[in-house]
C-alpha cells in the first residue's frame, strides 16, 4: 500500500504540487512509520521550501531509520551546508563517501562543501579529484575543480579542465565563462568562431546564452575587435537586465533612509569604545580595486583576509525580523546596549575568520552602505574607502557577469544612479568619521604604491612589511573576479574606456550629469 502512495508524492513533486504530495508523504508514514523514502522526501520538501530544521529533522530521522542509507546522509548533508551548519554537513558527507567510496556523486558533493572553507581548498582539490577518477565525465566536479584551482592562483592547472569539459559539452556556457575570464590568453581564433555561433543560437535569452555572450565580448576584446566586443556586452546586458526586478526608486528610499538616521558624529564617551579595533572593512563599488586593497592588507603578518563576509548583512537582517521592521527604520530606536549587542554578536563570526591574526578585513561590497551601522557596533573598526575612475569602473562593471546581486550593473542609468547614492553616502561617513574612514584612490596606488601602501598600512594601524608591496606573492583563496589580477604585479594598463571610444559617449554624458560639483 505504500509503494503507490509514494509513486504518486514523487509524480506529484515532479509537477510541484507540494501540498498533495506532502499529503500523500504523510499518509505514507501512518501506514509504515519507518518508510525511509518518505521521510528523505519530506526532507526534500522541507528543504525546497526553506524550513530547514525542520528538514534537518526529517533527514536525521531517515538516518536513524537506515544509518547504512546513503542518499539520507547526502541529503542530511546538502541541507546542513545551505542552513550554515558546515562542521556538522561535512561529517554528514564524509559519512556518505565513507559508505559509497565509488560515488562521484558522493565526492562530489564533499568537494563542494570543503570549498567553501578557506582552510580547506587542498581537501576539497582531493575530493573533487576523487569524484573524477570515480567518473571522469563528471562534468560538475570537473567546473567545481577548475572554479577552485583559479581561486588559489593555478589557472594554468584549471585550463585544461575547462578544456576537458567542452570536449564532453561544447556549449558549456560556464566552462567557455572560466577560459575568457582567466585564461582569455588561451582562446584561440577557432575558438571565437564557436563562441559567436554559440551565442548568435543562444539569442541572449537565458543565464547560458547570456553567459556565453560575456565571454564572447572578453574573446573579441582581447583581439582588438572593440566593436563588435561592445554589440556582445549590449545584448548581454540587455538579456540580463531584462531577467531582473532592479528597482531604482527603492534603492534612492534606502540610502536616503540611512543618510536621515545616521546624522550625528561619534559618541567618544561611549561604553567600550575599543570595540572592534581589529576589524578593518574596505568599503568600495564593485571592480574598484578592493580585492587589490585586501590582498595588501592579508599580505601583512598581522591581517587575515576574509573576503566578502556575510556576517554584517545577516545580522541586521535577523535585527530587522525580530523588529519587524527594514533596515535602517529601525535604527534611530537602537539604544547603545543594542549595538553593542549586534556588535560583539557581529566579533563573534568573525573572529572565526580571523583565526590568530590581529586583524580582519571584511570587504562585502554593500559595506558602503552600513558604516554608520558598523561605527556604533564597533566603535573603533577603520574604513578604507577604494575608489576609481567613474567611467571605468562602469565599464569594467558592465564587462563582468556577477555571480549574485549586484543588479545595478547591467544599464548605465542604473549604475550611475547606484553611483550618485554611493558618493552622497560615502561623503556622510568621511564627515562624520574622519579619523576612521581613509579615501584611497586606485590609480594614485598603482601609480606610487610604495607610498600609497605605507599611508594604508599607517591608518590600519600596521607596520610596514615589504610583503605588502609584494602582495602578489601571497597565497591565499580569493573568490572574486579579480583572482587572477591580484596574483600579477601591479598593472598600470587596466584602463579600457579609451578603446571602446564613442561607444561610451552615452555613459559619459550620464556620469557628466550626475557629477557633484568640483569633483573629477
């Protein structure tokens, strides 16, 4: 009697009719209290509809029920990574390799896990390599594999796992992605060719086809074709814009929300003011050079890099839910006990990260939008602000496909709006925290970095440490695009906007426009 009621729960998962098969799960479990399928289903659906513990529940029990089973342990896994309990989801796979040694699947899923963790890259190579000599054709583990060698610098060793994947796939969009963003070197004129017939079928008109229109416009870019680079990224643009829900207006209320809260200076009479003077928080919009500013930084003996950390951003999330109501309205109720709670709540996380150094940075790249948040969490962080040319930040803005958020990027008036926001509040938090916030421009550092360097490492604090200078030495996990680019020497020709001429004459009118007076 229960062979059918499960058939029809997972006929019914299949046309997302959650409640019937929830139901039917249910009726399942009456009949045979111990039916290990049902429970990893509603693990499943728990898991699908973002109730986590209670999914956790459901997966835990099917271990119990059959501690040998081995997709309740990857099950149990899966969900325990994307609820943030990553200790307890390693075991959880581990378990499930243990039990399957031959599972790619398995491995695979271990590997993934391992490489969120910075501590863990060389464990996470092992499991990712384990899952292909299980089965080499395994295209996931192939792409996660060659993601983390580029994140450690070894794009030479990531290359031909990018090539191996298009032998078994030629039109996948995220290995051709992996090769014009890295190895752009390595294209050759063929494999141009195949890109722009790629993307002409593709239409722009899904995440691949956009994908692929990206890495098409870095290939024709990098053959000094700038025009037909320049029609590439439009499309590409335009097909992603069109797939988000950007929303100019609200983003104006929110700034213009925390520039009304956030009025008054320091409060040096404030309980605890040392609070917080390990952590150092690189403001910046995206493509500025702050993975450069934190590759500096995590160079020194003292500073651990952490990259752009989500702690921030949970935390006031969590206040705003508990308080019912959005950042920052509820901000001008917050007492000093409150932020000082959010505060230590915030060194909690990060002294996780930060291990044994003395210092953190923390490089999120909506941190510009909360230093007045973080001054009274942490009254002793420092900020340093990294800012760089407008129009080519838009511009390298506009060649990049993020991986998540950063909506604003994909329309000029978008990016210049998120700019105008950018400047009204960054000239706020240089106001009212002058001693804690330094403006470092990009092309002053990479046109004097020896003195540009000293003048950082002074404000953070630090001594001077010829490491820094040679930051490109340092070997550390760097998850941005700018992973390769900081293992290189400092260039002084990563300015574009010349080659792309008239084409940007629209953008620069735009940013003409919405320039404050006397700035350049």
């Amino acid at each position: 009697m229960v062979r059918p009621l499960l058939i029809q729960a997972s006929d019914a998962l299949r046309r997302c009719q959650t409640e019937l098969a929830r139901h039917l799960l249910m009726r399942a479990l009456k009949i045979a209290p111990e039916c290990i399928d049902a429970w990893r289903m509603l693990g499943m659906l728990d898991h699908r509809a973002g109730q986590y513990d209670e999914a956790i529940s459901r997966f835990r029990r099917a271990v119990e029920i059959a501690p040998g089973d081995v997709m309740a342990h990857m099950g149990l896994g899966i969900v325990l990574h994307d609820h943030g309990k990553f200790d307890a989801a390693l075991a959880a796979f581990e378990r499930a390799c243990e039990l399957a040694p031959d599972s790619a699947a398995c491995w695979f899923n271990l590997g993934k896990a391992l490489r969120s963790r910075d501590d863990a890259v060389a464990r996470a190579c092992e499991a990712l390599q384990h899952a292909l000599a299980c089965n080499p054709r395994h295209v996931p583990a192939r792409l996660t594999l060659a993601d983390v060698l580029v994140s450690v610098g070894d794009v030479e060793g990531a290359v031909p796992h990018y090539r191996k994947v298009l032998l078994e796939e030629p039109a996948n969009d995220r290995a051709w992605w992996g090769l014009a963003s890295f190895a752009v070197d390595s294209l050759t004129g063929e494999d141009v060719k195949r890109l722009q017939s790629l993307s002409e079928r593709s239409g722009y008109a899904d995440e691949s086809g956009i994908r692929l229109g990206f890495a098409l416009a870095r290939a024709l870019e990098k053959q000094g074709r700038y025009p037909a680079a320049f029609e590439a990224l439009t499309k590409a643009n335009a097909g992603k814009r069109r797939m988000l829900e950007w929303n100019t207006g609200a983003e104006h209320a929110q700034v213009k929300a925390i520039a009304e809260v956030f009025t008054q200076p320091d409060d040096e009479s404030a309980p605890d003011p040392a609070r917080g003077h390990e952590m150092i928080f690189v403001v910046s919009l995206p493509r500025s050079g702050s993975t450069l500013v934190e590759q500096i930084l995590a160079s020194h003996s003292e500073v651990a890099g952490g990259g752009e950390m989500l702690h921030l951003q949970q935390i006031l999330d969590k206040e705003s839910s508990q308080r019912n109501q959005a950042f920052p309205l509820w901000a001008h109720q917050a007492k000093e006990t409150d932020w000082a709670r959010l505060g230590t709540e915030y060194l909690h996380c990060a002294d996780h990260v930060r291990g044994k150094k003395r210092y953190l940075t923390d490089k999120n790249i909506l941190n510009w939008r909360y230093v007045g948040a973080v001054a009274r969490m942490l009254p002793s962080a420092r900020f340093v602000n990294i800012r760089r040319d407008r129009l080519e930040t838009c511009l390298a803005c506009y060649r990049q496909l993020f991986r998540s958020g950063m909506d604003f990027t994909y329309a000029f008036d978008d990016m210049v709006d998120c700019f105008r926001s950018y400047d009204m509040l960054c000239e706020r938090w240089r106001t009212l925290y002058p001693q804690r916030f330094l403006d470092v421009e990009y092309e002053v550092l990479v046109a004097n970095p020896e003195n540009e360097i000293r003048r950082l490492l002074t404000f953070c604090g630090l001594s001077y440490e010829s490491a820094c200078l040679d930051f490109h030495r340092t070997r550390r996990v760097i998850r941005t695009a700018s992973a390769a680019q900081v293992r290189q020497t400092l260039r002084k020709d990563t300015a574009r906007a010349d080659d792309y001429g008239d084409a940007l004459a629209p953008l620069r009118q735009l940013l003409d426009r919405s320039r404050p007076d006397g700035e350049r």
